[in-house]
C-alpha cells in the first residue's frame, strides 16, 4: 500500500538562485503547498521582486553562494525570520559553454565556484542544522548532464557529475538518520540557461513548473534520484548496462552529442554576459574576455 504524501504545510524552505527560472518556480510551488520560503539569491532586486509577486510571506536575501559566509548569513536569517529549516534546495547554477581547449580560465572557475563550491557550502551550512533537529531535506539540482558527458560543455558537465557524486556519498553516510538527500537531474529546461540550446529526438525539453513538481513530488514521497522528465530515468538505466560504444551510439543517434555543442551563439549572448558577471570575485578582472562576438 501507497504511503500517504508527506504534508508540507508550514515548512521552511530556503532556496539558492531563486530570482529567475527553476529557482522561481520552485518558490512558486513551495507557497502554494503552504511553505515557508526564503529566496537568495545574487540579484537582490530581482530577488524581491519575485518574493513580492508571490507574497504569502515570502522573503528575499541577499546571496552569494560562492561566500561561505554569506551563505550562513543566508540560512540565518531564514531562521531568524521564518523558522529552522526543514528543507534547502542548492538551485543556484551557471552553464557557459563553448570548446573546452577554447574556455579561459576564469570562465572554469566561475562555474567550479557556483556549481561545485555553491552546493558544498549549502551543504555544510545546513546539514548540521538538521542534524541538530534529528531531520530534514536537502535538495541539490543536478541535471542530465551529471550523468553523461556532453561536447560544449566540458566543465559544467563535470560540475554536476560532482554534485551527483556528493549527493550520493552524503546520503549514504547519513542513511541511518531522518535526512533525506534528493538530486534533482532534469533535461533541457526552457529556461535563460537553456537559451540557444538544440532539442534531443525522443527527449522532450520542460518547463521549470515541471521540475519544481518533481521536486515537490521528492518532498512528499522522499527519493533519491529525481529526473525530469521521468523517460530520462528509463534512458539512464539502459545506458548504464551498455558498453561505452553503444552509449556514444545512442547519444549520437538522439543527437544528444550536439545539445550543447551546437548551441546558437546570438541567442545565448544575454545569458552567457549574465553568467559571466555571476561570480563578483572574478567580475572586475575577467568578465570581459567572456563576451560572445
């Protein structure tokens, strides 16, 4: 028999990068379950406009999560304001692609410091709270891309296999307590990140409302492994028992091998300045070699 779904009215919910996109539509979600939600993010202004539209006591807080320190300031606030935690989704994420042999530097670490680092000190920030309370729910957003490497985008690929990878070993140590750990692997989202980006035959691109559903699914019936859409999961599983040859020949047969590597350059040129200005230690220096021509 079933398990009811978990109630998650009145819970507390803090959300990195949550301005914009998944993040935003997470917050969405979350509200209309009757959550608590704070949203950081690095934009403050576009932060408290989203928190505004969504009302119900949603608040907004300045977030860097490239700053261990502003990343505590961000969880204690939220408890200061809203409640201890019961959930932490680490949303915030930049993907600038291009050759590998061609990304500077500055364009690697930039996507290390917020894809890796940022999870990490969500992660070490905010485990030990629930720790203290004997539960709680970390959620860290991985993607597809976290489970298979894809030309054009060598380094953000590597960034979430490692977000998967820590996500898997965090929960096996904490197997034997109430935490639970979900990673959230979604396709193409139709978000700025995916701006330019082509579509893969058989794999449909979603929404940021259906990877905010699947995480809300996640919280009330706690999993590990939560793909978006669900036929990716199924595609996983047959990928993992075939032969490196057969994988490489079915990516190439769904064109999955060009996603990222035949991105349109014009129509990514927005997001691609944004993620470039993402990360304020490397802004002042280094932004300027990451414009698009």
């Amino acid at each position: 028999m079933a398990k009811e779904p978990r109630v998650l009215t009145g819970q507390v919910a803090a959300i990195t990068g949550a301005a914009r996109g998944i993040g935003k539509a997470t917050a969405e979600a979350f509200v209309r379950q009757g959550m608590k939600v704070a949203i950081g993010d690095l934009d403050a202004a576009e932060a408290q406009r989203t928190a505004d539209q969504l009302g119900a006591g949603t608040i907004a807080i300045e977030l860097n999560v490239t700053d261990r320190e502003s990343v505590e300031r961000f969880a204690d606030e939220t408890e200061q304001r809203l409640g201890p935690l019961d959930v932490y989704v680490n949303n915030a994420g930049i993907m600038q692609l291009g050759p590998f042999l061609e990304e500077s530097d500055a364009t690697m670490q930039r996507q290390i410091d917020i894809n890796v680092n940022g999870v990490l000190y969500g992660m070490k920030v905010v485990l030990p709270r629930f720790a203290e309370r004997g539960r709680g729910h970390m959620v860290n957003i991985a993607s597809t891309a976290g489970k298979a490497g894809f030309p054009g985008g060598a380094t953000y690929c590597g960034t979430k296999h490692f977000v998967v990878g820590v996500s898997e070993a965090v929960r096996a140590e904490l197997r034997e307590t109430a935490i639970e750990i979900s990673c959230v692997m979604p396709g193409v989202v139709n978000t700025e990140l995916a701006a330019g980006l082509q579509e893969a035959r058989g794999i449909r691109n979603v929404n940021p409302e259906d990877v905010a559903n699947g995480i809300v699914d996640a919280l009330q019936r706690p999993h590990f492994d939560v793909y978006v859409p669900k036929s990716i999961g199924a595609i996983n599983k047959v990928m993992g028992v075939l032969p490196r040859g057969g994988r490489e020949g079915i990516a190439r047969a769904l064109k999955a091998d060009t996603v990222l590597a035949q991105a349109d350059p014009a129509a990514r040129r927005g997001y691609e300045l944004r993620a470039a200005h993402s990360e304020p230690g490397l802004e002042e220096a280094d932004a300027p070699r990451q414009l698009a021509p």
